[in-house]
C-alpha cells in the first residue's frame, strides 16, 4: 500500500504504549487485520486524539515494512455508537473479540470486511440483537472455513430429514439420534433456511457457541466472563 492511500477499517482492540502513544488492532478492507502505532495519540493536540474509538469506521493512512505499522493520518467517516455500556455495546465488543481471536493476521477478506460493517450498521436499528449475532457468527464460520453444514448429517450423509432428531458434534455436525437429541431435523432447516424466529433461541445459542469454542480451543472470550459478571 503507498503511505498515501486511504483505507477504510474498524478499530477492534487498543492499549497503551509507552505514556502517550496507542497500539491498535484494526480490521481494514484492503489489508486485513493488522496492527497499528499511533505515536502520541493520547495528546490532546494529537490529530490522533479521540479517533480510535471502536465500531466507527475509520479512514487511515500508514507507513511501515513491519508486521507494527505507523499511523500517519486518520478520519472517521461514520460515527455507529457511542460508549455507554449497555447490552449492546458488549454484544459488540463481543464480536470484536471474535474477530481478534480467529482472524489470521494480513489476510484480506473484503467480503467479511463489508458482513462486519453491516452488522454494526444494522446493530444501530435493533433493540433486540440476539437473532443479529447468531447471523453474524453463522457467516463469520462459513467465511472463515469453520462452517456449519446443515444439508446432510455426518453418518449417512443423507439430507437432513425434518422428522429426525439430531445431536450436535461442533467438530463434525449433526448426527441422527433419538437419545438426548439438540435439534429437530426441521430446527436445522429453519437455521439454514435463517427462520430463527421458529428456533428456540437457547438452542441457536448452543449451536453457534459449541462451534466457536471448538474453533476457540475451548478458551473463553474476556468479553463473555464480564457481561457474565454484570448480570449476577
């Protein structure tokens, strides 16, 4: 990229470095994931100072042949939400995790670049986000190579039947089983068909949540253990 060019991203993670400056985790739409220093952004003379707030979209610029680029200049386009802690602002920064979590550095994915902005745009006009982030989480897998196959079960490989009932193995898939079943085969097909509002909504949350954990290695997200915290 020449140090020139501006490019759209999103901030998904900073800290500090040093007194003054910031290192921040940012998803752009050329590049990927990558990590950015911007040296004295914490000055409140900065042209840095106030930008690198999560779930705006940003315009940068940058400089650099290390895995640390420099930040040499940034706007916002669109201010998404403010920082007031609410349940949706954690759902957020839940997905913001995610994506620390399982997006492989410098992989560009412009079509998961324009699922995440539309997923914060679309977070805007909804109080209820719970059908929102398991559409979210659904296409994150199948993008990223973890997706759930809802055609056949994994024995047979026959269609999923809607009068079969099924347990779920997040390494593998659905299974027909009568003994302590997860899902109806027509659950299934609701879930590809995305008809959530006929899915029990604990059981979409299963689904998705067994799914990452497998591709987490069964390492909790910190955003999950502090929602966890504020509901007790």
């Amino acid at each position: 990229m020449s140090p020139n060019e501006w490019e759209e991203c999103f901030l998904l993670h900073q800290r500090s470095y040093g007194d003054t400056s910031i290192i921040a985790e940012i998803f752009t739409r050329k590049s990927g994931k990558m990590s950015v220093i911007a040296r004295g952004a914490k000055k409140p003379k900065s042209k840095f100072f106030g930008y690198l707030v999560p779930f705006s979209k940003l315009q940068i610029t940058y400089s650099g042949r290390s895995e640390l680029k420099t930040l040499t200049n940034i706007d916002r386009e669109i201010f998404l939400l403010d920082n007031s802690l609410s349940k949706k602002s954690y759902s957020l920064l839940y997905i913001n995790e995610l994506m620390i979590k399982l997006l492989p550095k410098d992989a560009a994915n412009e079509d998961l670049f324009n699922l995440y902005s539309k997923f914060i745009e679309d977070s805007l006009k909804l109080l209820e986000m719970e059908f929102l982030l398991r559409n979210f989480e659904i296409d994150l897998l199948d993008m990223l190579g973890y997706g759930i196959n809802f055609q056949t079960d994994i024995d047979a490989h026959e269609p999923i039947d809607p009068s079969t009932d099924y347990i779920f193995i997040a390494e593998r898939g659905f299974q027909a089983s009568s003994k302590n079943p997860d899902f109806s085969g027509q659950d299934i097909i609701n879930i590809r068909n995305r008809n959530f509002t006929d899915v029990p909504s604990n059981k979409l949350k299963q689904l998705t949540q067994a799914t990452i954990m497998f591709c987490l290695e069964g390492k909790d997200l910190n955003s999950r253990q502090i929602f966890r915290r504020l509901q007790k």
